[in-house]
C-alpha cells in the first residue's frame, strides 16, 4: 500500500483489519492521515479563544480525541470516521481547556445562574423564553442582558459536548455522541440512550428559528461564526451570542428530563 492519501476502498480495508487486530502500525498510519483534520478543528476553535490558549496546545489536544475516535469507531454503524471524529477532537479540546479552570469563578456563577434562569423559566412557559422574559426574569434591562450574554459567550466554553451527562463523567451522552448507537448490552442503558437521544433532537427542534441555524451552520455544517455571520447578515459577536443562548437553553432543557430520567 501506498503512504500517500488513502482511498476510500483502502481506508475501509484498513478500518476492518485495525478492527481485528488494534495493529499498531495501522494505527499510526490512520494517526498520520488525520492530523491535518485535528489542525482544522484546532484553528477553527482558535478563533475568539484568549490569547493565553496556544494553537498548539489546542492540536495536542485534539490528538487525544482522534486517539479516542481510532479506537472506538466502528465502521459498520456507516457513519463516516470523518464526521464521528470531528466531535470527538473537539470534545477532547474543550474537555482539556475546562480541566484547565481559566475561567474566572465570577462568570462561572454567573453562567449558572443563566442557566439556572432560563431552565426555570421556559419549564413554566412550556416554550422558549424571549430575551426580554429572561431579562425581566433576572431583574435587567434588555440591554445589560445582551452584554451578559457577550461577556459569557467570550470567556466561557460552550459546547454541544457540554449539553449531557448520563450516570457519571465515563458514560456521558452529548448531541455528537447520539449519532453512535449504544455500546452497552444492558437493555435499561439502551433504552435511556435512545431516550436521550430523542430528547436532545426535540429540544434542538423547539430552540428559537435563529438559533437552531447557527447550530447547524456551526456544528453540521462547519462554518465558523465569521462565516455564519456572513450567511445570515449580522455580526460575528451577534452569532457568538446566538451560540451561547442556545446551548444554555439545550443545557437547561436536558438537564431537567436527566432529573426526571434518573
């Protein structure tokens, strides 16, 4: 075989031989092929990230998730290694940068208590709170709600790998994490998978029409929040504050059926 780029009928060969056989040689191989996608999802994240975050630090990083992902794909569920390895370095990404604690203890609390707000507020409601309701909500004007969400969106790492946590920290459930099917042969833990899964799809669904399109444009589709800035004509710090709201929304509305689950 060739070192150069790998086809797809090699790559699949290889999957099925690494499978069988954890070869470390063919590992290292697919190591090699995938770097330059670890240095993508590195230099997308990079971008707004303080300066005190290295690019490189974000690319060592990122390796431990594509380790993850090499050894936990499964080519017979015919989701491309592609797509289930970009959640998975980009998770290692952010799970690194919290270990980390950079963020300031004040906006931690203060995230909380957004979050907090919000899960409280749309379970009365039955529907997604307006920025006015939640501003009301918290005893703020519009406008300093808008700069408290600014201020978190910068300094705070939000991500779709955030929004779910099942039993402990070793068997966590995310929206990226739904696109595999369950690993566990225990019938009760298939069951509450499947049932988070659904739940995660329906709460993307109900967030407002705005902000379930940055998501997509962001998560799906890959654009930064440059580029979706350009996409739906607003600007960047606009989609950064998009972004933040919806995942505290997803984050609230999981976190109250996880009560209900477990």
């Amino acid at each position: 075989m060739s070192d150069g780029v790998l086809t797809e009928k090699t790559e699949e060969e290889l999957w099925k031989t690494y499978r069988k056989t954890k070869d470390p040689s063919i590992r290292n191989r697919l190591i090699k092929q995938y770097l330059p996608l670890v240095k993508y999802v590195a230099g997308k994240l990079a971008v707004g990230m303080p300066q005190n975050v290295e690019f490189d630090d974000l690319v060592s990083y990122g390796v431990i998730g594509l380790f993850d992902a090499i050894d936990k794909y499964d080519p017979g569920k015919h989701v491309k290694f592609k797509t289930y390895a970009v959640t998975r370095v980009r998770g290692a990404i952010f799970d690194q940068l919290r270990q980390l604690d950079w963020v300031p203890r004040s906006i931690r609390q203060k995230t909380r208590e957004l979050e907090d707000t919000v899960r409280r507020l749309e379970a009365q409601l039955g529907r997604a709170a307006t920025d006015q309701e939640i501003a009301r909500e918290l005893g703020v004007t519009e406008k300093e709600f808008e700069k408290l969400i600014l201020k978190i969106s910068g300094t705070t790492v939000l991500s779709l790998n955030d929004v779910w946590y099942s039993g402990d920290e070793n068997d966590r459930m995310s929206i990226g994490d739904s696109i595999e099917s369950p690993q566990s042969r225990n019938p009760d833990a298939i069951v509450e998978k499947q049932e988070v899964k659904r739940v995660i799809v329906e709460a993307i669904n109900e967030l407002p029409d705005k902000e379930k399109k940055v998501l997509v444009l962001y998560y799906y589709e890959d654009l930064t929040l440059k580029e979706i800035g350009a996409v739906l004509g607003v600007t960047e710090s606009r989609i950064s504050q998009l972004h933040t709201k919806a995942i505290m929304r997803l984050r609230g509305r999981l976190t109250s059926v996880k009560r209900g689950i477990m």
